[in-house]
C-alpha cells in the first residue's frame, strides 16, 4: 500500500485546511483521481460498505465530486500543476 496523502484544502468551502488520508481513504482517493464509479471502486477495495463509508465522508469533505455513481477526486498535485513530477 503507498504512504498517505495530504490535501490542502484552501477553498472557500473547505471544511478544514489541512487532511491527511491513509489507509482505504487514501487508496479511494487515489483510485477517484481519474472518474471512477463505484462498482469498480468497490470490485477493487472487495468491501462495499467500507468503500461507501468512505465515499460518503469524501464527500461531505468536498474532497471528491459525486455525480450518479461517477466519483472524482478534486485536488491537484502542486507538483504536476508546477510542472514538476
């Protein structure tokens, strides 16, 4: 499993300024980082009522955009919008 992500979250709406996601979180979040819907999240994960627990909080962070059963994380790597990778 990779390390853990941190978001910085410096939106109006943001809930918090700072998240630091590990574990399932952070793996959903990644799997989101290109439209993902949630049969495959949850085919991938095996675990649908964690993965819909996790979605759900997602979501109510703002952190992922949820249209249907389509999911979409919201952040950008400051690297790869600086050019860096």
């Amino acid at each position: 499993m990779a390390d853990g992500i941190s978001i910085y979250d410096l939106r109006e709406i943001a809930r918090h300024v700072v998240y630091r996601l590990t574990g399932l979180r952070a793996e959903i979040y990644r799997a989101c980082r290109s439209v993902s819907n949630k049969k495959a999240l949850v085919q991938k994960f095996r675990d649908e009522e964690k993965v819909s627990e996790t979605l759900e909080y997602l979501c109510a962070e703002n952190l992922i955009l949820n249209i249907g059963a389509d999911y979409l994380a919201l952040a950008i790597d400051w690297r790869v919008a600086k050019g860096r990778t």
